[in-house]
C-alpha cells in the first residue's frame, strides 16, 4: 500500500507513448511536483516500462507497475474499445480509481474509448445526466479561461448546461484557486433574447437560482480570450467547434508573425538580437501550458492529456490531476447539485 | 440616370457615418476602384454629406444624393427599425436595389436592422427558406475562407444548411474567382457518424448529391485557418461563435507578440530596425481587409460592412459589393438551387 496521493496512469496511452508518459512524470516530480507525494500506479507493458524506469529514477522510487499487454489504439473507436478493451492499459488505469487505490487517472489515450470506457466504469454521478470534458484557454488578463463541454456531448438540454456550470465552477475554484468564479454561457449576443431555446431556458434557471453561483449572463465567442469571464459553458458542438477554430486562429496568427520576423536577412539578425523576448513569448503560448482536458460529472475523475504531447505537456496534465486529487471539489459539486436538483422540485423545472 | 453599374449607399449607417461613408467611397475610387464606372445613390442627410463631398471630388462626380433625416440606431432592436423605419437612409438603400435603380446595397449600420429590411422588402429567393451571412476569413494557403451562416438564423435544418452550400459556393466563386471552390461542412470531427441528426442528414444529402458541387465532406474548426476548404457551411449559432473564437484568439496572440517584441529598451530597439517587416505583418492581419459579411438567399444583394470600420474597411465592403455586381452570382444560385429542388423531389427529400 502506497501512502499520499495515488494516481492511476495509462501508461501505454498517447501518440509517444510509454516514453512520454514516464519522462512527463520524471518531469513533473523534478519541477512542480518535487517535494510532494504522489504515488503512481503505471498499468502497460511491464517490459516496455522497465528500461524507461531505469532512467526516471524518481518515477521509479515512487510507482507500482501493473503489468498488461492489451492497448487501446488511438483510431479504435469507442464501441470497439468498449468490446476489446477490457484489461487494457487504458481500462485499468480507470479501474484503480473505481477501485479506490487510486484518487485520479490519467491518460494521454484516444479520447472517445476514455471517455466510454471512463462512464461504463465510474458511472455518471447522481444528480449529473451527461459527464462533461472541460479544456483551459490562456486569456488576455493573463488568467486561464475554463470552457465546457468541448465534446463529449453533441447535443445538450437546458438541465445539462445547469450541471454543466456547477461542474466548471467547482473545477475553476480547485484548479485555480478563485473563490467565487465567474460562470457564462456562450450565446450569439449578450442581450436576453438572443439565442435558441436551450440556451434561453438554461439562462433563466441560472438567473433565477439562489444557488450563490456568481452567474453573470449570456457571453460570446471573444470573451473566451479576453478573460472576461472566468467559466464558460456551452454544448459540446459549439465548445468543440470553438476550441478547434482557436486552435487554428492561433497557428495563423503566429504564422503570420514568424515570416515577418524572418522575412529577410535584416530583420533576422534584429530578431536574432531579440531572442530573450521571444522565449519568453514562446513560453507564454506554449499549448503545453493548457493540456489536460477534464472529465467531470462522473463519480471519480479522468484527466485526459493531449495524444500528442510531450513530457512537459504530460506534467502539465499531472499538475492538474494532482490539483484535483488535493481538492474536495467532488464534494464541492455534490453538494451544489443536490441544492440545484432541490431548487428544480420547488420551482417545478422541467427542461 | 447614371450609366454603369450602381451601388446604393445607406450613407448614415455606422459608428462614424457618414464621415467614413465618404471618405471609404473616395478611397474606393482612388485605390481598388480607380478607372471602374461605378455609381452611387447616397441615402442620408444632404447638410452632413454636402461638406463631406466638397473634400471628396471623385465621390461627390459620380454620387447622386438621396435626401433623408431618418436614421437607424446602431442599438436599435429589428423589431423597432421594422416599426419606424421606413423612409431612413437604410431603407431607402435597400429600397433602390429593390425598385432596380441599384444592383446592391452597402450598410455599416445595425446588422438586426438591416437583415429585417433586406427580407422585408427584397424578400427571400425562390428556393432558399432563409437568407444566410457569409463572412471571409484569412487562411495559412495566404487566400480567404468563406463561413455561413455566420448569424442571421440560430437554428438551422439540414435542407438549409444544403441550400447554404449552394450560396456560399456561388459567392467564393464569383469574388475569389475559383472555378470549383471546395465546400465543407463544419463538424466535431471529419469521421462518418459524428455530430447530431442535422449535420448527418445535410451531410448524407451533399454527399449524394449529383449538382457538380466540389463537396469535400466534414471539416472541423481549424480547417477555417488551415485553408484546407473553400467554403465552410454551417448554421449561424455556431458560425457567429466560431468567428467571434477567432477574434479574440486573435487579438490575443497578437497582444503576447506585442508584448515580447516591447518588452525592453533592448527588444524595443532591435524591434524598431524591424520596422519594414512589422508594416508588412499589420498589413496581412488588417481585418479591413476582411470587412464585409453579404447577405445571401435574398432578390437582390446587400453587402455589410463592419460598425466600427475606416475608410479603408469600408472600401473593402465596396470591392465586394463591385465584385459581385459585376458577376452573374445570383443567376449561378438561381440555376443550381432549381437542380437542387428537382433532386430533392426526385430523391424524396425532406429535411
């Protein structure tokens, strides 16, 4: 029995994965998480792991390996992972925190099979119809915006987006830190009356809840980077779809920037005299800065990193899961939602 | 009357009407639309535009005023615009396209308003159920991506979404001069089975589709940015999202370059030797170059430029209004929407 924190680790899961899922958590205990303690449960390829362990002494002092050969490849899709996946790296890794040896997982897995095989095992919490993933945006005030859901569920009813704020707030406050966050919902226009009927129904019930969420109305699509607001909640399309075109506004903007930085000899060695500005800058839009996207609404939590990561993006989903592991947020939302769900008897809401 | 094509001008409509009104047409006429026989019917107050014109002697040689006191708010709901009105420099714009005096309108008023006005009295295409906004959009290939609906309809069926292929397509052509422009619809992923029942069903009916339309299949939020399709068709809840992303993903990316190239004497220094290079990027980013979202679906076409532009927005707006007035767009989406409709009864298709 490992004391501290456990965390269950799909160690086979992600693009480069077992070397950046062992090197990301020698990463991690060498720079944020030195000095706190962590456990780790590693389920993959014992033999794969072994070599890996010899050189991550730290990972090493502080993991158990659970030995399997089944994996989940990143284009199986959920339906088949959810058939051929028991006992895999990735089914066990959840295992472990229904299970109780472990208070969080995480993966750097094929998205979909993490999620089916996250809500088949964990099951959706009482009180929440649909588990949501949440994805956290650098803003403009130097802050990180949380937006959810940014997939897990095409479509979404009036009751969903309520669960869905209470979800985000209590993860803004645990990972950040903000005691009273605020919560928007993403809508073509902040004026009442904008909007389809969902979104209409579920700004009422959050403008007439007493739940003391700090709820300040419709927000639109450039409030996510101006940090105006702190949660944003949509439905999974719109989330999803936002998330992507950011993505790529992103790689456009700077692409926009790199050639005319480097547009001719000149301005190379002028740029060349401005190096320390631009690592800097460079550390600043790092999209390791905000991997890790976060199951929440089922009854024990997933952190998923991006497929394509390195280690320092795998630390990066570390820090987030241990963040959440340190907190009672699940408590936090449990309680809310029984609050909500008795508020929704009272007033009689049906979405 | 005036020889040559005619563009009528809601000469009131805009944060800076009708200064930029002017100074965007003398512009116009001095840059992109020097030596082109356009025509202008101004809609507006004669007072305000005669001093305007005296410093604008291209405008004031080919423009025909149109006396009018009553204006449209920029915060003037549809519904109150609609009531009152008739008879402001935005209606009579629209009024003169409609009457046959002009073959387009150009407004930098309230886009409510003016969407309204244009349905009220242009009326919808036969064929098309709801008219739609297409907005253009920068791209890493260095040409333009078309998004509609961008927001004038929140909810969309799958027959509108097919019929927004067809405008969008006629638009990208008849602008962009392509000849096969390709078209995507806008999804959570790029795989058979995503996104809901509406994105499947437009997807099925474009795919199967024998209208000669270069229909690529799904496309997801990146591909905007990425340039990887032409025309990218969606319904106006996420469209208006997916563009207001951008913006701000935008604005910020460009706010942490700004940073790090001013972040000391030293970067501001070697950053000012870079001078040519920075005026060549401000000139690429420059959303004016982007102004313009064009109501489509409608018997006749009204082009909207941006609220808060310059004249030199507004002189983009105009080259887009030229460049479709010089087209025969609206006969290309009458025919193919004809080809679509006989489809759609020989197939058995309802939406």
């Amino acid at each position: 029995m490992l004391d501290g924190l456990t965390i269950s680790i799909d160690a086979m899961g992600g693009d480069n994965a077992p070397d950046i899922v062992i090197n990301g958590i020698e990463y991690f205990l060498t720079h944020e998480g030195a000095g706190r303690t962590a456990r780790f449960l590693l389920h993959g390829d014992a033999e794969a792991l072994a070599p890996l362990l010899d050189n991550a002494p730290r990972t090493r002092e502080r993991s158990e390996v659970f030995h399997t050969e089944k994996t989940i490849a990143m284009d199986d899709k959920p339906s088949q992972a959810l058939r051929k996946g028991k006992g895999s790296s990735m089914w066990n890794a959840i295992a472990s925190v229904k299970g109780g040896q472990a208070s969080i997982a995480v993966s750097a897995g094929n998205t979909g099979a993490l999620m089916a095989m996250s809500k088949l095992q964990l099951r959706t919490k009482k009180g929440v119809q649909r588990p949501a993933i949440a994805a956290s945006w650098p803003n403009l005030e130097g802050n990180m915006t949380v937006v959810l859901d940014v997939g897990a569920n095409v479509e979404c009813d009036a009751a969903q987006l309520t669960e869905f704020a209470i979800l985000g707030e209590a993860y803004y406050r645990a990972i950040y830190g903000k005691s009273n966050p605020s919560v928007g919902l993403l809508n073509v226009g902040t004026e009442e009356g904008k909007g389809n009927a969902v979104i209409k129904a579920a700004h009422s019930r959050l403008a007439e809840s007493q739940l003391g969420l700090n709820y300040i109305g419709f927000v639109e699509g450039n409030d996510i980077s101006k940090g105006s607001v702190d949660v944003v909640v949509t439905d999974g399309f719109t989330g999803n779809i936002a998330l992507k075109t950011a993505e790529g506004t992103a790689k456009l903007i700077s692409s926009f920037f790199s050639e005319a930085l480097s547009d001719n000899l000149w301005s190379k060695f002028t740029t060349g005299l401005n190096l320390v500005a631009l690592r800097k800058l460079k550390k600043k839009m790092d999209p390791r800065r905000a991997n890790g996207g976060v199951f929440l609404g089922l009854n024990g939590v997933v952190v998923k990193s991006h497929g394509g990561t390195d280690a320092i993006g795998y630390a990066t989903a570390l820090n987030i899961a241990m963040g959440l592991a340190e907190s009672d947020f699940q408590n936090a939302i449990d309680a809310r939602l029984d609050a909500l769900h008795d508020e929704d008897d009272n007033i009689g809401f049906i979405s």
